[in-house]
C-alpha cells in the first residue's frame, strides 16, 4: 500500500502517513525501523505494509515509494 509522510519525530522514529483518502496512520519506531530508513521528510512518498483492520489497524513497516 502506498501512502504520503505527514510528520515524523526523529528523535522517536515515529510519525504518521496519509492514506490516499486522507485518512492519517501512526507509525511506531518499530514499523519505522523494519524498513531502514534513516529519515523520512514531510510529504515523501512511502510504501507501508499494514495488518488488522478498523481501529486496530497498525503499521509494520515504513519504506520508501521507488517507481
């Protein structure tokens, strides 16, 4: 799944993305982690691997979007 970086705390390696609906997503120092990311800036295009779904929907991995 495809989404869009909205914030990200570098000291916390957590943050959120947009869905392409708009709808925002947490990630946590662990999703982040899981892709080897170094740093994430505002709007990059990110690819997400999420599990659950609703309310109980997370994200296990935040890597860059490559085309």
């Amino acid at each position: 799944m495809q989404a869009t970086a909205y914030t990200y705390d570098p000291e916390t390696r957590t943050g959120q993305v947009l869905l392409d609906d708009g709808t925002p997503v947490p990630f946590d120092a662990q999703a982040f982690d899981a892709g080897g990311l170094r740093l994430l800036r505002p709007g990059q295009r990110v690819r997400i691997e999420t599990e659950g779904e609703g309310a109980a929907r997370r994200i296990k991995l935040v890597t860059l979007h490559t085309f």
